[in-house]
C-alpha cells in the first residue's frame, strides 16, 4: 500500500529550495511565548508566479515522548500574480514566510510542511527545548 508520506521530501534548507527553514530559539522558558519563523526560500528563493508557487506551510508541535503531533497554524498563500488580463498579471503576490507566536509545557519537537503546487510536500524539524 502506498503512504502520503512516501511522498514527503526533505534535505538541507541552505541546498534545496524547496525545504522549510524554521527559526526559533534553541530553548524556550516552560509557558513562555515564543516566535516561530518558517520560511520556504531562505537561502536559495523559490519562484513565486501564477504556475509555479508555494501554497502553504502549515507548523506542528510533536511533544517528547507523546504519541501525536500538534498543529500550531497553518497559513495559505493565496496571491500568485494571477488577474483576469492573465497570468502574471496580477497587482499582488504572497511570499512563503510566516510567523506565529507559541508557548510549550515540554520539549518536543517543531515540524514545518510546504506545498509546492509543482513540486510536492516538503518538510524539515527543529528539536526544541524547555528549561
Ligand atoms: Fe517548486
């Protein structure tokens, strides 16, 4: 039987376009705020026209030790250049960078999922630390 998560790439963000780069601090005090960066395009930028563009990235927290993973947000890029006069002909594009702000309990660890419409489900995690 095929999985989905067959489907699912990764590499290093800094040689792969495609890979969600997460910023974050390395440890975070137990129920304090905290902000998650993610973006899609860090190093090396990822086209973003009418044909060829990142849809979403959504960011999920996996608690150490737990049996499932939390969705923290998900965020949709809806702005790609598109218009009634044609592709690429649009006043307005979104880029793929987000942030949210969150606070945990226990250490885990954090997972970013980006959608390429051409290229598939790409993701990447950071281990996160509570003191
Ligand atoms: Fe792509």
């Amino acid at each position: 039987m095929t999985k989905l998560s067959e489907f699912v790439k990764s590499a290093d963000w800094k040689s792969e376009k495609h890979v969600p780069a997460i910023d974050c601090p390395e440890s975070v005090k137990a129920g304090d705020w905290f902000t998650v960066a993610v973006t899609v395009g860090k190093e090396i930028p990822h086209p973003n026209t009418t044909e060829h563009h990142i849809a979403w990235i959504a960011v999920h927290f996996a608690p150490a030790g737990g049996k499932a993973s939390f969705e923290i947000g998900r965020f949709e890029f809806s702005a790609h250049g598109q218009s009634a006069t044609g592709p690429n002909q649009g006043p307005v594009y979104t880029d793929s960078t987000v942030s949210v702000r969150a606070r945990v309990t226990v250490p885990g660890t954090l997972f970013a999922t980006a959608y390429c419409n051409i290229h598939g489900l790409w993701e990447a995690d950071r281990p996160l630390q509570v003191s």
